[in-house]
C-alpha cells in the first residue's frame, strides 16, 4: 500500500511473529539499503516478567535483522513509560529510569537498537494515546467513549484526580511520517504539552453523548500511577516541526466520537 506517496510495506505478526526462532532472519529477507524500517511491534502492556523477556525476544530478532540488511533509517516507537516519575516537565533530556516492566521493556529495546544500528535512528516516547481502532481499550478516553457510546455509565478509578496528557493516534502518525520523511535522528517525546485530569475528560465525553451514561466514582486499589501527575515540555517537537500544532483534546475527541457515531 502506499501513504503520501511513499511505499509501504505491513507486516503483521500472522506474516512474522518476531518472537519466533529465525525471525531476524525472516525480516531481513524483507529489508532493502533504501528502506526506513520502523519498529512498533510489541505485547503490551507488559504485566509479567514472561511478557517482558518475550518483547526482548522481539527487539533481538529487529537487531538481529539489522545486523544482517542494511537500511537507511531506523524508528522505534518507545514510550514516556521509560522516564521517572517528576513533579516537573519531562523533556527529552528527562531522567530515563522507568518504574514499571513496560518502561524497562521499552528502554532496554532502546538501549538494544543503540547499540546494534550504527546508522540514523530515531527515538519516539509517546505519552498515553487515544482514538478509533484502539485494541486495548485502556482506561481513559479509549474507555469512556465506548462506554457513552453504548449508553453505560463511566466509572472512575478514585475520583478521576489523576492528571495526564493525552495525545491523538492521527498527531502521532503525523509525527512519524515527518520523523520519516525528514530522516530524523535522535529521541522526541509525543505529547501535547497539556494535563487534564480522568473526571474531566469523563465529563467532555459524556458532554459528547449528552443524557447518555453517568460518571461514578469506585474505590481507588494501590497508588496512581506516576503520583497521579505527569506533565511534558513539548518545545522539541516546535523546534524540529514548526508548522505542526498538536489537536486540542476537545477536538480530538469530537473526531474519535464520529467513528462510535457511525458504527
């Protein structure tokens, strides 16, 4: 298939299951000198040691297949799970010291890609991530639109008081294929730059599906994640796309809601 222009190339884990033996191999049939080869594949959230030594598996067969077939420019999509937790804005040169098995998963893949591709590599942290398609349903804006859409009441864990930034799956892609295009090297965090907590998002989706679901509190299990607060400074992404505006959560939402509207 193709996208602005450019040929692309999907290769789905029903074509090659990057955790299967010889898969380096495999991939590096695939792989041309004038290729870009971006690595997105993963099982997440990791949850267990086995899920984690399982996405090892996948980056060694990636590194593998690069140490075999030359290419021209390799991203990986990381995430913001590989910083520390800080009551400041997380920038680019933010302490990278994760506090989950997600977060040393997606480090340790880093560090791998690092140190097996010599050549132009890119680096792309995003942050939690919404919109039509998702296969989690993670809690969040994923969630709560289903849940309105379908009339069911949202249920918040504690009081929704956690404060995170959420980004669009379109701001993302938009993201990669100028990282792409442009050939970028070096680590760029995605995200909006702006923190909206999980009652207020809660409440601009049931403003979307008005009369159709209540929000409710529960009983809060363990602390929140990231000390309920996790803020970026997004002045790289500026600095590197100067004409690129990432889309207002409100808005984004507006958009994702229309596929739940038509289905």
């Amino acid at each position: 298939m193709e996208e602005f222009g450019t040929p692309l190339l999907a290769v789905p884990r029903t074509d090659l299951d990057l955790t299967s033996t010889g898969a380096g191999a495999r991939l590096s049939s695939l792989l041309h000198p004038d290729d870009a080869l971006l690595f997105v594949a993963a099982k997440a959230p990791v949850k267990s040691e086995e899920m984690l030594i399982e996405n090892l598996c996948m980056g060694k067969a990636v590194c593998d297949a690069l140490g075999r077939t030359q290419v021209n420019h390799v991203v990986y999509i990381s995430s913001d799970a590989v910083y520390a937790d800080s009551k400041d804005s997380i920038t680019e040169n933010s302490c990278a010291q994760p506090g989950s098995l997600h977060g040393v998963m997606h480090l340790a893949r880093e560090v791998m890609l690092a140190n097996a591709w010599k050549g132009p590599l890119c680096l792309l942290r995003p942050t939690l991530i919404y919109g039509s398609g998702d296969p989690h349903n993670g809690y969040g804006p994923n969630r709560f639109l289903r849940l309105a859409a379908a009339g069911q009441d949202i249920v918040l864990f504690g009081e929704g008081e956690e404060r995170r930034d959420h980004v669009w799956v379109e701001d993302v892609a938009e993201i990669v294929s100028r990282v792409l295009f442009h050939r970028s090297t070096g680590i760029l965090n995605i995200a909006t730059g702006h923190v909206v907590s999980f009652r207020e998002i809660a409440e601009q989706v049931v403003r979307i599906f008005p009369g159709s679901s209540q929000i409710t509190d529960s009983p809060r299990v363990g602390p929140m994640p990231h000390n309920g607060y996790r803020p970026f400074d997004v002045a790289a992404t500026y600095e590197a796309f100067s004409d690129f505006r990432y889309t207002a959560l409100r808005e984004g939402l507006l958009k994702v809601s229309m596929t739940f509207r038509e289905q």
